[in-house]
C-alpha cells in the first residue's frame, strides 16, 4: 500500500555575529536595529550597553554654570547675581557684572593662555589670573574740565613752532631746522627748513596730543579707538572717529592730526574715547587672531554683513589700521542670511550660512582672501554641532550630519532615517562623534554617538545637552535642569542606576513571498549578576511585543529560548535589558511554509 509522501518543510539558519548599529530605514541589513537605547560601539562587533555615567561635578550653590572649557583641565563660567565668574581649579574669579541674562550658555574661546566668554566680552588670564576684566573700555572727559589738543611729534613731544601763517619766512635769516606752519591751503602742512638742501620739507605725518585728566590711563599704546565729541571745527574731521594711539601717559594721548590755523586749542564740552570690540554673533580663534562674524545692526546700529579680525596677538584691539601686517581687519561679504556658525579647520577661519561656507585663506590683512561656497551649511540654533574627528569636521546641516574634509561636505547620517532634528550640540572624543539633537516632531532631545572609525550610529537616551567638553578621557556635558556638569563615561565615580538598554530590529522576513515562523533562537550572551534580559516578538506588525523569554546569567553561556511557532509573514524581535550585558551572536531557525 502506498502512502501519501510528506515533504520536509524548508528551514533555514540565521547566524548574526556582527551587530552593525542604528538604522532608521524601512530596510536595514540583517544585524542592523531600527530602534535602540543606551547601546555602544565600544565593544563592536558585540552587542553591549553603554556605561554608567559619572556624577556631578561639584559646583558652589545658587551658581549656574553656562560654559565650559579644556585649560589644562576642566574649567567653567557661572552666573550668580548679575555677576559672572570664572572657575579653575576649584578657585572662583569675578569677571565683573553682566547684562546677559545668566541662563544663558556662554562661547568661551581659548587664545594663548587667555580665555575670551562671549557675549559678556569679558576675558582672564589663566596664568596671571590679576589680569581679567572687559575687553571694551570707555574714557568720558569730567564735566567742565579743559581738553587740549596740542601739535607733537609721535612721541608726544611737542613741537616748537617758530612761525604761523600763509607767507613763507624769509630763508636768508632763518636757522636750520625752522618750523613754519603753512596756512596758505588747506588742509594746512608743517613745514621744516634745511640749509643744506635750501628746501622746505613737509613733515609727513602730524600728529596731536590730547590732553586730560586720566585721559591715557585705560589705554594702551598702539590701541584702536573711537573719539567722539570734539567740537572744534578744525579738529572735527580730522580727531573724530577710529584713530590709533601711537602713545600715551596716564593724562593724555597722542593721534594723528593737524589743527588748521593754530598749534595748540581748548574745548571744555566732554570728549568719549572709546576701544571698542564689534558687536558679532560667533567669535573662533586663528593663527593668533579672534575672528567674528556679524549680519545685523552693528555698534553703531548700521546693518552689516561682515568678518573680522583683531589686532594680531591682541583681542582688544578691533580697529587698529597703520597699513602694517599685525593691524585689525574686515571685510563686507555678498552673501545672505544669518550667519550659523564658525570654527578653525585646518588653521583657516570658517563661517557658515545654512546655504554656504565663508573660508578665509592667507597671512596677513593684505593677503586675506573670502572664498564663498555654495553648500549644506549649518543649520540654524546648530553652531554648537561643529566639531573635529580625526581632522574631519562634523556639523549638523539642515538634512543631516555633514562631514567636511577641505572639498564638499558629504552627508554620513542616513542610518537616522527620515526624522527631522534640530538644536544639536556635538563633541568629539576618540574618533567618535557624540551629538545631542532634538526631534523636531516630538521635541524630545536624543543623544546619537556616531564611530567614525567604524562609520556606525548608536542611539542612547533623551540626554538633552547645554554644552560638551571633551578633555583627556573624559567628556563633560552641561545638563540643562537644574544646571549641572557631568560627565559621560564616569571615569572618577559613578551615580547613575544600572542602565536600561533595548535594542529593537527591523523587519524580518519580508524578503520571502511565504509565511515563516521561527522554532528556536539561541543567543550567546555574558550577562553580570544581578542584570536581566527580556525578549520580545512582534508578529506581522501588529504593534503588540509577546514576551519570549526572561534572561537572567551569571556567565558566558549559550541560551536556548523555545518559543512556540506561530505562522506569520513577518517578524520583530526586541532585547530590553538594565544592567551589563553582552551579546555575542544571535541564532535563528525558521522554518519557510506556504504562500497561505
């Protein structure tokens, strides 16, 4: 008798030993997880839990940090009263009074041992910590009291001239070297005789002193300054406005100028003398200068769309200009919107606009050029997403994470999907490129962490970031409520719960035009004691997890989790742990039936 013959159903045997990160997509490749939380490519290709992270640093009370920096160590900015302080070392020093209001996150740029907290323009020494103050100063003549402005030479020395007027003196009776102010023209010219020659020579650069009580005390020689109420008639043209102080005593300053007609006048209403720093919205440093960025009203209140440069060596000096290789500089630009961001690459400035790329190339003011590129530029509220891996610098664009290396930049983000973030704020540590970025839908913040080395993208929590620091081993973060410094990887010690972690994957099965179940999965894992895992299945999606199993280890062991088949076309799995574990391969036997 012959009976009917039974064919044997198709299996198959998957084996994932090299689990690959975050992929957001539709479609990801087998090892890939759509979904996850508090996971790490420091143990790639194991599947692992990140670390615990450390605990507060500990900070005065009633302060709020608002900025952080690497000086040789961790060092901060809070604000407490309407004042800002700078700590190092665990000692405080008061930078003065601010008006910015003291929540809000400080740029603190670092130039030589110098340290610059924008937009308080305010700075400190980190060697000499006695010299710290404001960048800007201002100088107000007392009211009522006499400002003279007297004809010298750059030194200050002032000039004994022998005749005034428009007739030249008679050479036949004069002495070598006679001074004569020619009134003849104008503007007028001084003039100095010589007997060898038997010319005159007009002296080529005339210069005034400006005489006051304390006049000269705030200033430095060589500063750039703006003077403003001289209402002389003769001098309003000529001493109004930026000048540079060629020197100075503690009551008075000497420019450049000439007083037509005289060689010495008096006024008594007030004269302001400012050095003054550009009102800009970003501020990096570059072979020894700080570089700004302005598009917007100005000091002055003018809009403008402009860089600049300051003084070399010296950033507080914005408006020097004496024609020589150190002075000042800026420049008008073409292009428009708001600027987004900025940072040194390479030893070049960068300025961004959501839509272009603003690099200045050359030494020194006269050789600077502006090189425009049209390009994925930072994305606005983003600046603090700028950051350099491995000499590639990251930034958030307005689709994505860019990376730049000198050419275009080239989006490596498309493991995060179709969502949309915004306000990231980034930092770099051992090749790995840490962003903290809010969901645009949701407005949840999540802390992405993507491996350059390994080009992966590992999600973790909703850590929601103020400010990065990356310093030695360890990265620092500013938390947002209530102000705190922490820092990621709890290198000193450890105050975080044992983390919960999940890793979900992507679409089984849709490959195949026949229904699937699976029979058996195995994992290989080490979990700690005390540390749990839980597996869960979707079936054809759904939108309900079935537990599987319960994990609970105490040594590097295979598991074997019988699950009772179930038909169905498609299949999610997701791992839900708290605690250390490690998964070093997942197996999966299932078993292929009809197209029913």
């Amino acid at each position: 008798m012959k009976l009917p013959e039974l064919s044997e159903l198709s299996t198959s045997r998957d084996l994932v030993e090299i689990f690959g990160g975050y992929n957001h997509n539709l479609r990801i490749n087998e090892g890939e997880f759509y979904d996850m939380q508090n996971l790490t490519s420091t143990y790639y290709p194991v599947l692992a839990p990140r670390k615990q992270r450390g605990k507060s640093v500990q900070t005065a009370e009633d302060v709020f940090p608002v900025g952080l920096i690497d000086k040789n160590g961790l060092c901060y900015v809070t604000a407490s009263n309407g004042r800002l302080y700078f700590v190092m070392e665990g000692e405080s020093y008061d930078l003065g009074e601010t008006l910015v209001d003291h929540k809000t996150t400080r740029s603190l740029t670092s130039m030589g041992a110098y340290v610059i907290v924008m937009p308080d323009k305010k700075y400190i020494n980190t060697l000499d910590t006695q010299d710290r103050g404001e960048i800007e100063t201002t100088y107000q003549s007392p009211e009522g009291v006499a400002i003279t402005f007297t004809l010298c030479k750059m030194d200050g020395t002032e000039y004994k001239v022998d005749k005034t007027g428009p007739d030249e003196p008679d050479t036949e009776t004069i002495a070598n070297g006679y001074t004569w102010l020619d009134t003849s023209q104008t503007p007028n010219s001084l003039k100095q005789y010589s007997k060898d020659s038997g010319m005159w020579s007009a002296v080529a650069t005339t210069y005034l002193k400006i005489g006051c009580q304390g006049i000269g005390e705030k200033f430095e020689q060589y500063d750039g300054v703006d003077i403003s109420g001289v209402t002389i008639e003769s001098l309003k043209d000529t001493v109004t406005g930026s000048m540079v102080v060629y020197a100075k005593g503690d009551d008075y300053l000497v420019v450049t100028g000439l007083i037509e007609g005289s060689v010495c006048v008096t006024q008594t209403d007030q004269i302001t003398v400012e050095r003054r720093m550009p009102a800009m919205d970003f501020v990096v440093e570059s072979n020894n200068r700080l570089w700004g960025c302005r598009y917007g009203k100005n000091n002055k209140g003018n809009i403008v769309n402009e860089l600049y440069a300051c003084k070399l060596g010296d950033f507080k000096n914005w408006n020097c200009f004496m024609g020589i290789s150190t002075d000042s500089y800026y420049v008008s630009l073409g292009t428009d919107g708001d600027f987004t961001g900025a940072i040194s690459y390479l030893g070049y400035p960068l300025f961004f606009k959501e839509n272009c790329l603003h690099t200045v190339y050359g030494n020194y003011p006269a050789e600077y050029q502006v090189q425009d590129t049209a390009c994925r530029g930072v994305q606005k509220g983003s600046e603090k997403s700028l950051a350099m891996v491995n000499e590639v610098l990251y930034y958030k664009s307005r689709t994505g994470i860019c990376a730049y290396s000198g050419a275009l930049p080239t989006e490596v983000s498309a493991a995060l999907g179709e969502k949309s973030y915004s306000n990231a704020v980034a930092c770099y540590h051992k090749g790995k490129y840490y962003v903290s970025m809010k969901d645009v839908e949701t407005e949840d913040h999540v802390l992405f962490v993507c491996d350059t080395k390994k080009g992966l993208w590992h999600k973790e929590d909703a850590l929601q970031v103020k400010d990065f620091c990356s310093i030695g081993d360890e990265i620092y973060y500013l938390d947002t409520e209530p102000h705190t410094i922490k820092n990621i990887f709890g290198s000193d010690a450890k105050d975080e719960a044992p983390v919960a972690w999940m890793a979900e994957t992507g679409i089984i099965g849709c490959t195949s035009p026949d229904k699937r179940y699976i029979s058996r999965i195995s994992i290989k894992m080490s979990i700690d004691i005390g540390a749990t895992v839980l597996l869960s299945i979707q079936y054809d999606s759904s939108g309900v997890w079935e537990t599987a199993s319960m994990l609970t280890g105490y040594n590097l062991k295979t598991f074997t989790l019988p699950i009772r088949p179930k038909r169905c076309d498609h299949f999610k799995l997701r791992f839900e742990g708290i605690g250390e574990a490690k998964i070093f391969s997942i197996s999966k036997i299932t078993e292929q039936g009809s197209d029913v």
